[in-house]
C-alpha cells in the first residue's frame, strides 16, 4: 500500500504558537481597518509575544529536517503578516491615508519581505554549517516593531503629535534598520524579561486608554 495522504503542513505542538502569533496579527489588521487602532495595538503586542517564545517551544522536540524547514520558512510567513503589512497599514490609516503614509508603508513592506527573505536564505546556510541556535541577528529583526510601534502610538497621544508624519518617519527609519549589515546580539532570558517588561508597561498604558478616543 502506498503512504498514507495527509494535510499539507505540520500541525504538531511546535508550530501552535506560530500559527496564533499569525491569527492574532490578521485580527488586528481587521482592527485596524476598522479604525481601532488601540485595540490593533493589543493584537500585535500579543503576536509578539508569540513570536518570542515559538523557538523556545519549537526546542522542546526533536524535530526532522523537514519539520525545521518548514518551521523557518511558516515563522517568516506570519512575521511579514505581522510585523510587515500589519504595521504598514496602521501607518496608512493614522496617516489618513496620505501620500506620505502610502509611501513610507511600501517601503516598510518591501524591506521587511527582503529582510525575511535574506534571513531564511542565511539560517538554512548556518544550520547547515553549524547547527545550534542563532546568536546574532543581521540586521534590526522585524519583530521589534512589536515593541516600537506601541511606544511611539502611546507617546503620540500623550504628547499630541502629528501622528502621521511620526509614523511615517518612524517607518522608514525601521525599514533601512532591517536591511543594515549591522550584527545584533539575539537576547537572551535577562533581555527578553527586559523586553517583556517594557510591553507590560505600554499594555497597561494603552488598557488604561481603551475608553478614549483614538
């Protein structure tokens, strides 16, 4: 008898948080496009948190090497979703859909799919030569927009600033940190409480803020 057909993919333990990470970026995409634009924060918080701790789950079984492959290339899928057009379009929307907005929000996607798509081709590479787990980044990774976005959505509304062309700007500066030869060290368990810490802080501030208006 011949092998048994099966789903295209892998639904194992390993890959659940990846997937949710991806769900929870798409609904503040939705939420963005509804104008409420605090709750999208939310959803991409949230979808960084599950990007920051998929490897750690992923680690805990042994996987074959099609399973890591496939492990690699579904994180960067969900991260351009997440951390690529999602924050693009909340750009476009804050910026009242301007020519600035437009602009600085294609150039962010664009990086963004070839800072992923570099990544990938460099991890099957180091994997391949080495092994073991990453200890530099090449490049600003994607997924600290996760973190900078909000940052600058809270200090713009306690500040009042125009957000549109602070968003704009703010793209555009993220997008040429993420095609930068510049090595960064991958934190570790004191720099990720570090950055857990920081994305309660601005989680309290924007819950503290859900009943004013955006």
């Amino acid at each position: 008898m011949g092998e048994k057909k099966r789903l295209c993919g892998y639904y194992n333990y390993t890959v659940v948080l990846t997937y949710m990470g991806m769900l929870a970026g798409f609904t503040g995409i939705i939420f963005v496009v509804e104008g409420q634009l605090r709750t999208a924060m939310i959803c991409l918080m949230t979808a960084g948190i599950c990007d920051m701790f998929d490897g750690t789950v992923a680690a805990t079984k042994k996987r074959d090497e099609m399973e890591k492959r496939f492990g690699v290339q579904i994180d960067s899928l969900s991260d351009l979703i997440c951390f690529g057009v999602f924050p693009a379009l909340f750009t476009y929307q804050i910026g009242h859909k301007s020519y600035l907005a437009f602009l600085a929000a294609c150039f962010y996607v664009l990086c963004a799919l070839i800072r992923l798509a570099y990544f990938n081709v460099m991890e099957e590479e180091r994997q391949q030569a080495e092994g073991g787990k990453r200890k530099y980044y090449m490049g600003l990774p994607v997924t600290s927009i996760a973190l900078i976005l909000p940052a600058f959505f809270v200090a713009g509304n306690r500040l009042a600033l125009d957000e549109g062309i602070l968003f704009a700007v703010l793209l555009i500066i993220v997008a040429v940190a993420f095609i930068s030869p510049v090595r960064i060290k991958k934190p570790y368990l004191a720099g990720k409480i570090g950055i857990v810490f920081a994305g309660a802080v601005e989680l309290i501030v924007l819950l503290m803020g859900m009943g004013l208006e955006v």
